[in-house]
C-alpha cells in the first residue's frame, strides 16, 4: 500500500470520530495570513531555484500539512454528508 493510500484511510478512521460541530470547524479552517504569506515567499523562491536547504525542507513540510489539512476537509465534509439531518 502506497503511503497515500495510507493516509488516506487514516484520515477516513478519524473523520469518523468527529461530531457534527468539530467536522464544521475543520470545514471553516483557513491558513493565518503570515503563514499564506511564507508559503508564497517560498513558492516563489522555489519557482525561481532560489531555496536553501532548509527553506526546501520548510517548504515541502508546509505543503505535506496543506495536503493533509485539504484531505482532512474532504473527509470531513463527506462525514458531514453521511449524517441525517
């Protein structure tokens, strides 16, 4: 198993421990405009060949927990889905 399709089932056993409220709340979650700001600061670095080695590291850690936090929402959302209302 690919380590994507491992977390994809981590993330599908805990989005079944969320009540209706905490899945919203990750629903309604959004970056602070500091970190959007040292994402773009580091996409453009990157785009342009410019990182360090700890900017690459810092760079590629800040885009594994955007991927987890969008699969996370996705998980949620289809959680939220599956409640009668």
């Amino acid at each position: 198993m690919n380590s994507a399709a491992v977390l994809d089932d981590l993330l599908d056993a805990l989005s079944r421990c969320l009540n209706p409220e905490s899945a919203r709340r990750i629903l309604n979650f959004h970056v602070n405009p500091p970190v959007q700001e040292r994402i773009a600061t580091l996409a453009e670095q990157a785009n342009e060949g410019n990182l360090t080695a700890d900017e690459h590291s810092e760079y590629e850690a800040l885009i594994d927990a955007a991927d987890f936090i969008s699969i996370l929402k996705r998980k949620a959302e289809r959680h939220l889905d599956q409640i009668p209302h």
